[in-house]
C-alpha cells in the first residue's frame, strides 16, 4: 500500500468509531484525495490524444477552407494542451500539501479553458461549406464530452468545466447552423447532453462506491493487524507490569541456552515476595498490584545493561502472581553474590501506598550455567529449591544453588 494511503488508512482507524459524522466525513475527504489523485495519474494521456485528435480535425478543415483561424486554433490548442500537462505535473506536486477540493478547483479552470477552445471549433463552419467538413465538426462537438469522460468525469467539477461550453456550442451550432431543421437538431443536443451528464454521474459514483470500499477493506485490515499485534503482545506480555510472561521468558531464554558458548555464565535469578498476601490482606488489592508493578520496574532499573540478556528482547519476565525471574551475564561466578545483594536492597526499600509506608520482603533464588545445569528446565528446579530454601530461612534473603542439590545459602542482611 503506498505511504499517502496508510497514512489516511491509520487517520481514518484513530476516528473515534461511535462518532459516525467524523467517520463519513473523514472517508468523504480520502474519497475526493483518491479521485483527485487517479484523475491527475490518469488525465495526461486523454490530452494528448485530444491534441492528436484536434490535429487531425484541423488538417481536415484546412484542406477545405484554408482560413488562418484554423492556424490559429491549432496553434491556441497545442498551447493550451501543453500548458495543462505541465501544470498536471505541478499540481501532483502539490496534492500531498493541499487539499483535494483545492487543486480539483485548480485544475478545472485549466478544463474550462480548453471546453471553451473545443467549443470555439463552430466558428470554423459554415453552412456554405461541404457536409462533410461540417459533419466532422459537429462530430467533434458530440465526441469530446464522452471521450474525455473516463478521466474528467472522476471529479465531476472537471467534467462540467470541459462539457458545459462544448454542450453551449452544440446547441449553438443546432440552433444558428442549421436553420432548417434547429428546433430537431436542439432537441436532439438536448436528449444527448442528457445521456453524457447520466453517464458521467453515474460513472463518478460507482467509482466513488469502489473507492470507499477499497477504504472499508483496508481499515478493517488495519484493525485485523493492530487486533493481531495486540494478541500477539498480550501473548508473550504481562498485562500488568508490562514485563514479558512465562511463554516469552522461556521461549527466549531456551534459545538463549542453546547458543551458550564456553565461558558463558548465566545466572538465573527467580525473586519472590514474602509478604505479598499481608500487603493484599491488609493494604487491598490495588496495593498488590502497585507493589507488583514498583517490583518490577525496580529489578528492571536496577539491572545494568551490561550484565542484562539482550535486554530490548529479553528483561525481567513476571512469571507466576508474585514471583519474578531474570537472567543475568556475569564474567565469573564470584560476581553472582554482589549482584544479588544490589537486587535484594533495591527491591526491599520501603513502599508507600495511600501514606501508608511497608518494608516488602523477596526471597531470590539463583541457579547458574553451566555450573547447575544447561536447560531452562533444570536451572529453573535448582533456582526454586534455593528460593525455597531462601523462604526457610526467613525470607528477606538470597540463596545460591550449589551442585549436589543440596544448596547452601548466602545471606544478605535485612
């Protein structure tokens, strides 16, 4: 889809949807930028064959009556022909700046102009010159309007601009060059400008009807790719504190397992919270979930970018209600222990909620590969049994898994 048309396409998606006068009039307005916008893509080539066709009207007059205004209007129409194709050129320039109303308008005056010299073409007959001559000028006449319609008539301003004088000649020509039979022949004119104005209204709305169902289909394709997008996001995200889940966490850290190169330590450190039930008891639910969400965003602060696992695909993850788990890239296993101190201080500083101020507690276990193991299955057992252990203890601690799995804890002050 071209960039114009997404554009509009996203214009029209952020239209409040119960507001269904902001909605028709927003779909009137990319309906008249895409009618604006084909009609300039698609008008040059009608000009130039109208410039062909007028040579050829112009040979064949002159060969009968040999006047200088013949010249004259062939001269007068090349210019005029080329005139309109280089201010085409401008206006599809313009139209990304300007609205479509505006240079539609800009346009049609240069369609006026050159109705009115199609028009004109009546002065070259006469009713002493031979039939033939004067049947290829009213030919002409009756032609122009249905010729130039497949692009005049996409905005209809264009089509009445270029047919009016040229209908106006025809009659004129019905009622002054044909004495005998006038009231016929403006008859006639009358039922065929008829029949051309049908045609061009009906031509412009059933191109308007496609058009805006072009524009129907492709909001709702915009709305079906913001609708997968946010499943896709709502999939692999917590809806609360906006961390990656347990899907996102384990899909991402298992390939991250796999590609582990020799030297590689990955700590695995799973952060619980001791008193998560108090704080819902006592404090509320909104206390929980505001307790949850300051967790959260303090693991994520407090963890530099360089010891982080790829951390624009990979941060912390939220796992279970109350319970957390990051990984982590250390140089060597004696960086596990300062490391999960900075993360226990940071997460325990005391929270406030409605005045009311409370110390949370975490219990953190941590696992390491290779040391412990090298799937996420079998880190994720050792850091549960320390987090437990951690729990045991009192809670407000970390605690190291060590192979055998029988783990010894390190302990971190309150």
């Amino acid at each position: 889809m071209p960039t114009g048309n997404r554009k509009r396409t996203k214009l029209l998606a952020s239209c409040d949807p119960h507001d269904e006068h902001a909605q028709t009039a927003t779909i009137e307005q990319m309906v008249q930028q895409r009618l604006v916008r084909q009609m300039l893509a698609s008008v040059q080539s009608t000009l130039v064959a109208g410039l062909v066709v007028s040579y050829a009207v112009a040979l064949a007059v002159y060969r009968t009556i040999q006047s200088d205004y013949v010249l004259l209007w062939i001269v007068a129409m090349t210019a005029l022909t080329f005139g309109r194709i280089g201010y085409i050129r401008l206006l599809r320039k313009k139209q990304n700046s300007s609205s479509p109303e505006c240079v539609g308008r800009q346009y049609a005056l240069t369609s006026l102009l050159a109705g009115l010299a199609w028009a004109s073409i009546i002065l070259l007959d006469h009713p002493d010159h031979p039939i033939a001559t004067r049947l290829l000028i009213l030919i002409t006449l009756l032609a122009m309007p249905v010729a130039s319609l497949s692009s005049n008539a996409m905005y209809r301003p264009v089509f009445y601009a270029f047919s009016v004088p040229i209908f106006a000649g025809m009659l004129a020509w019905s009622w002054w060059f044909s004495p005998e039979v006038n009231i016929e022949f403006v008859l006639i004119s009358i039922g065929y400008i008829a029949l051309v104005a049908v045609m061009a209204n009906r031509y412009n709305e059933n191109l308007k009807r496609s058009i805006q169902r072009d524009i129907e289909n492709e909001r709702l394709l915009h709305e079906v790719s913001s609708m997968n997008a946010e499943l896709q996001r709502l999939a692999y995200e917590d809806p609360l504190t906006g961390l990656s889940n347990r899907r996102s966490f384990e899909e991402s850290a298992t390939e991250l397992l796999q590609r582990l190169r020799g030297g590689d330590v990955i700590a695995l450190m799973l952060i619980d919270m001791d008193n998560f039930k108090w704080i819902n008891d006592s404090l509320g639910h909104a206390a929980g979930d505001e307790a949850l969400v300051t967790l959260s965003r303090r693991i994520d602060e407090n963890s530099r970018l360089t010891e982080m696992i790829a951390h624009t695909q990979m941060g912390a993850a939220r796992i279970g209600g109350d319970e957390f788990i990051v990984l982590y890239r250390i140089a060597t296993e004696s960086e596990v222990e300062p490391l999960a101190k900075r993360i226990l201080d940071a997460v325990t500083a005391p929270m406030s909620f409605d005045g009311i101020d409370y110390e949370p507690s975490v219990s953190i276990g941590i696992a390491l590969a290779p040391t412990h193991a090298m799937t996420l299955d079998e880190l994720l057992k050792h850091a549960d049994t320390a987090m437990y252990q951690a729990k045991s203890r009192g809670g407000h601690c970390y605690v190291v898994a060590k192979v055998p799995m029988e783990p010894t804890g390190t302990q971190a002050s309150a």
